[in-house]
C-alpha cells in the first residue's frame, strides 16, 4: 500500500519498437508480410515503420515507398494511423500501473515506469521487468526496456544499447559512453553536426570542454546530456493523478464472479480504513481499478455524500456500480489485480454515538450514496439556498454528494425568510421568467387587470402586492428592480408576476410571470 511518492528513482524505460506495424498485424487473421507503414512528409511518402520481415529486406524507415514498392512490388503498405496508435499507446500504459502508479507516455512509442520503491513488490527490478516484458509479447507486441536511475539513460539503453543489464545506481557514464549520440534524444540536424566534426559516441563528447559545445551546437546538446548523467533533474509527470491512498491486491487465480470483486473490495476497504482513521480522514472520491489477464484496465469511480472508511459502506457503493455498469466489466478471462485508490479525502473526525441520533441523515446519505453510484453522480443533486433575493438565483442545485456552506444552508434561509416577513413563494416557480404581451394597468405602478400568456388572455379579478425585490447595490445581479404581484383570473388560476423597471426610466418597464400558485 502507497501513501505517499518515493523519492528514490529507478526509471523503466518501455520502448516499442514495432508499435504501429504490430498494432496492424493483430488486426489481422494472417498477419500480411513484408509489412510497412508509410505518411506523407512533404511531397513524398515515406517509409515510417516496418516490420522484421521488411527490415531483413533491407527497408528502413525513412525511405521513399515508391523505391521500396519498386523493390519489393509484394510489399504491404498500409498508411498510418497517428490516433489509433496513441491510443494503443494508452493502453499499453494503463497496463503498466499493475506495477507502479507512477506511469507517463513517452510518445510516440515509449513508456516510462518510475519503480523506485516497488521493484522489491515483484521479486527485484529484473523480475519486474521479464514479467513486463512477457505481458507486452504475450499480447502480440515487440518491446524492449531497460532500467537506469534517469529518463534520459534508460530511454537511451532501451533503444540504443544493451536493455538486458540494469546497472548500479549513478552508473550511467559507463553504460551511456558507447551509445550514439542520437540516444541522448537530440534533433537530427543536431546529430548531423556533430557527426561531420567526427563526434560520433555519447563518449567522444563527455570530457569536451563545455563552453564550446554549447557555443557551436546549442545548450539543448549538454542540458540532454546532464540529464541523462542525472546532473539535471528530470522528473517524471505521471499520466494519471496518485492517489493519496492505495491498497491493492493479486489473485493467484482470476477472479471473474461479482461475488469475488466485491469481497476484493471489502477487504481493500478494511486495509485503507487503517491509514485513513491514523490520519482522521475519510474517503469522498474512490476508484476501483480491475486488471485483466489480457493487460485491459477497467476502472470503475464512486462518490460519497460525506467521508466514509466503513468497509460494508464502500462495498454497498460498489454494488451499485456494478449493476449500473453491467456488461461494460467485462472481465474476459479474469482479473489478475484489483486496486482501491482514495481520490478525494476529507477530514473525518470520530463522532459520539449512543448519546444523541443521527440515523435519519445516515439514511438519507446511504440514500443518496446508492442513488449517485446507480444513476451517475451528476443525476442526483439537491437545492442550496443562495446568497441572493433574486428567486431564480435563491437556490442553486448542486450534486447531492458534495458539500454545502453551513451558512447558506436551508435552515438559514428559512429563518431569513421568516425574519423579513416575505410573502409566499409560489408552488411552481418557472427556471426563467417569461414575458408576458398586451398588459393593461389601470395606474401606471399599479397591478395589471389583463396580460397574454402563451397566446391566452387572461382577465384579472383580484390582486396582490406589490413586494419589491432588487439585487444587490454592488451588483447587476437580476437586472432592475422587479415589483411582484400576486393575481387571479376569471378561471380561478393564481399567477406571480413582476414589472421590471419603474415608468420613469428609460427604457420603459416590461412584464414578466415567474410563477403559478396551486
């Protein structure tokens, strides 16, 4: 279980060196070959992935495809496919946080691992890294990766140089020496210059003065180098968010029955509530991430009303999730490692219970809990009273599961109300105020005795008011002043209008309903 970033860093560098060519052969029965995929670059198309059997051939990325058809007319070309490659890519990725959460995209065809602190997890760091290699091949990819104490050094030793050997910590010089200087992820027309000077090695330029490197070939040359050496530091950006609070668990057996990822669950649940109740939070946004044999990540989120650590209650939460979701978890042929993470977590003191009763509230949380988990979050909210005397802008909905000020709750609004002797509000109060024509007043700030509504006429027989309310003076808030009235028509149907504006501005007030009574 993490609960914090170790700051010790050992990067696995994941290099996929025939990403695009084997991403197209899996999609095929017979997998064609020579295979290769080409773009455009200017005016021509190019060569920009082949595959072992176009590479024995002598094809290269980089070629022009009319000359590799002209040598090879059997050859396959298929045109690239940026999207469907990234997002193989991600894929790929999301696949790698079985080993660590600490996971970026190294594009366009690298993943990086930091798995400081977490190689020991998996038997040591080459145990990590033969069993990721055996999942990226098992699923019909060609990788290489290699482990250093720096990005830049163990990007360099992935591609470039000896991916078997993970070498001591600041080792790096020994093993980056014999490299090309294209490893250190520099420019080609940079590589290009160096080489017509005869600096060929990652070597030839370790011991060169610095002043006229950086003078003849740009500081991009030696701020790469240092990082590599890990002079500079370099840091990892992780693709996904860590998690304040993690515990996992593998199955040396899949699992695939709901029954079984929910007992996961529970137990998971049991082992966060000890960090949790050490720390005196709880937990307000969890996920639940599933790992499939075949390396697919399902993962499944659910909020909480107010911070939880019950393990019973985080299951019940995930029950629901499931059957929301159904057949989207898909487990294939089963989960292999189930993962809880702790997204949000607030302050979760320890209450006196048996003293006082609060089961209504803890109801209606579980209420609300199982109702968010069922029909999305966003679904289900609740009205909060607001800072304002504009109706429409008095309350505000806003998902039941989130958290209200205390001093803009419904208990204060209701002792304003009563405090300020406010007429009765209307049974249905429109979302916005709908302008009503042909209104005839008997005195100009007098309530009107006919308007049109939604091309019916209305006569009125009897009214009330009117009850001003304006925003506040700071504030365009609501526009003008409003003079609400209360009337019935001859049908017996009861209406709260307004006039917005006074007679002597300019210009002239218009009229609005905002409401019908019961």
């Amino acid at each position: 279980m993490w609960s914090s970033v170790s700051s010790s860093q050992r990067i696995l560098s994941l290099w996929l060196d025939r990403l695009s060519t084997d991403r197209i052969a899996r999609q095929w029965r017979e997998a064609p070959s020579p295979l290769v995929v080409f773009g455009k670059r200017g005016n021509l198309d190019l060569l920009l992935a082949v595959d072992a059997a176009a590479e024995r051939l002598g094809l290269a990325p980089g070629l022009a495809l009319a000359q590799a058809r002209a040598m090879h007319p059997t050859l396959t070309a298929v045109p690239e496919d940026q999207a469907a490659d990234t997002r193989l890519l991600d894929a790929i990725a999301n696949g790698c946080q079985r080993y660590t959460p600490l996971v970026a995209v190294d594009p366009p065809d690298g993943v990086l691992l930091d798995i400081g602190g977490c190689a020991h997890l998996f038997g040591g760091e080459e145990n990590l890294r033969g069993d990721l290699l055996a999942r990226v091949t098992r699923s019909g990819l060609s990788a290489r990766a290699a482990i250093a104490s720096t990005i830049g050094a163990a990007s360099a030793m992935a591609r470039f140089g000896d991916a078997t050997t993970t070498g001591a910590n600041h080792g790096e010089r020994e093993r980056l020496a014999p490299l090309p200087l294209a490893a250190l992820r520099l420019p080609d027309e940079t590589v290009a210059a160096l080489a017509r000077v005869g600096l060929k090695r990652i070597g030839d330029i370790l011991d060169l003065p610095r002043s006229p490197l950086a003078a003849r070939f740009g500081a991009d040359l030696l701020r790469q180098l240092d990082r590599a050496l890990g002079r500079e530091d370099e840091p990892l950006t992780p693709r996904l968010p860590v998690a304040r609070y993690v515990a996992e668990k593998s199955f040396h057996e899949p699992i695939a029955r709901e029954e079984d990822v929910l007992a996961s669950v529970e137990r998971l649940a049991a082992r966060l509530k000890t960090a949790l109740t050490a720390r005196g939070e709880g937990a307000r946004r969890l996920e639940l991430a599933l790992f499939r044999t075949d390396g697919a990540v399902k993962r499944i989120a659910a909020g909480t009303s107010h911070p939880v650590r019950d393990p019973r209650a985080i299951r019940a939460l995930f029950v629901e999730r499931l059957a929301a979701l159904g057949d989207e978890i898909d487990p294939g042929f089963g989960f292999d490692l189930a993962r809880l993470s702790v997204l949000n977590a607030e302050p979760c003191p320890d209450e006196q219970i048996g003293l006082g009763s609060r089961e209504d509230q803890a109801e209606l949380d579980r209420l609300v809990d199982r109702l968010s988990a069922r029909l999305g979050r966003r679904r289900v909210s609740r009205l909060v009273a607001r800072d304002s005397h504009i109706p429409e802008l008095a309350a505000a909905a806003v998902p039941a599961q989130a958290m209200a000020r205390a001093e803009f709750g419904w208990d204060a609004f209701r002792r304003f109300r009563a405090d300020a002797h406010l007429s009765p509000r209307p049974l249905r109060l429109l979302a916005k105020p709908e302008p009503i024509a042909d209104v005839f007043a008997l005195v100009p700030d007098g309530p009107p005795v006919r308007f049109r509504w939604r091309r019916a006429l209305h006569e009125v027989v009897c009214a009330e008011g009117p009850e001003r309310i304006e925003g506040a003076w700071w504030s365009e808030e609501g526009g003008p002043a409003r003079d609400y009235f209360r009337v019935e028509d001859k049908a017996g149907l009861r209406f709260w209008l307004f006039r917005a504006g006074l007679y002597r501005d300019m210009p002239p007030p218009r009229w609005f309903l905002h409401g019908m009574y019961a």
